[in-house]
C-alpha cells in the first residue's frame, strides 16, 4: 500500500469511495455514470480527478481490454490518515482532549457516552 502522506480533496474522495465500495477494479465508464448522476460533473472533470488521484499515488490503472482503475490505499488506512491529522490540527494531537470536546458539545448521547465506557472497559477486543 501507498505510504500515508498522500492529501486527497473532497472532489477525489467522492471518487475513491466509489473504489473502495467496488472492492474491485472499476472502469471509467462506470465511475462516470455514477458521478454524472450524484454530481453533474463532466466527463472531463471525471478524467482530471482520475488522473490526479493517479498522480498522487492513490490509484493505479488496469490496462485490459478497457482502463479500469483501483486503490493503491485502503479507506480505513486513509480515515486514520485523516483521523489523525484532525486530532494533529485542532487538539495538539491528544485523542483524549478531542472525545472531551465531543462530550462537552453534546456530539455524543448518552447511549454514545455508555458505549465508549463499555468498550473501554473491556478493551479492544480486535486487537
């Protein structure tokens, strides 16, 4: 995989979920449809966001009978990229000043509040 320092905008996004969901290589006609529907975006615009992901390093391309495109990143890989440049950026990098402010906004319930106890409580049992 792709080392994690690749930066992708919220335009690109739209187009790794649509790879990341396919689990598969997916053409360009299919990734175009999809975007043409959910954004209106041009075919040249649908080009220029594959061809940029590409450049960064974030997908790689198929050559078959037709050009299909795949990740070079997972999407969990990505939201822990982005996951920790948010905690990086705006709490000095301390994950638990960021679940305080979240608390403190009301951002969690209740129930999100006795979850995360539960889940600390018994440790990360996927680990």
């Amino acid at each position: 995989m792709q080392a994690l320092t690749v930066k992708i905008s919220d335009a690109e996004l739209e187009v790794m979920r649509i790879l990341w969901r396919e689990k598969q290589a997916v053409s360009f006609s299919d990734i175009r449809a999809e975007l043409s529907d959910k954004t209106g975006w041009e075919k040249s615009t649908i080009a220029t966001l594959l061809r940029r992901l590409q450049k960064k390093g974030a997908i790689s391309i198929q050559e078959k009978e037709i050009r299909y495109y795949v990740p070079n990143i997972t999407k969990e890989d990505y939201i822990t990229l982005k996951k920790r440049s948010l905690i990086d950026k705006l709490y000095d990098g301390s994950a638990k000043n960021f679940v305080a402010a979240l608390c403190r906004s009301g951002e969690l319930t209740e129930t999100d509040i006795d979850e995360l106890k539960e889940y600390f409580r018994m440790g990360d049992k996927d680990k």
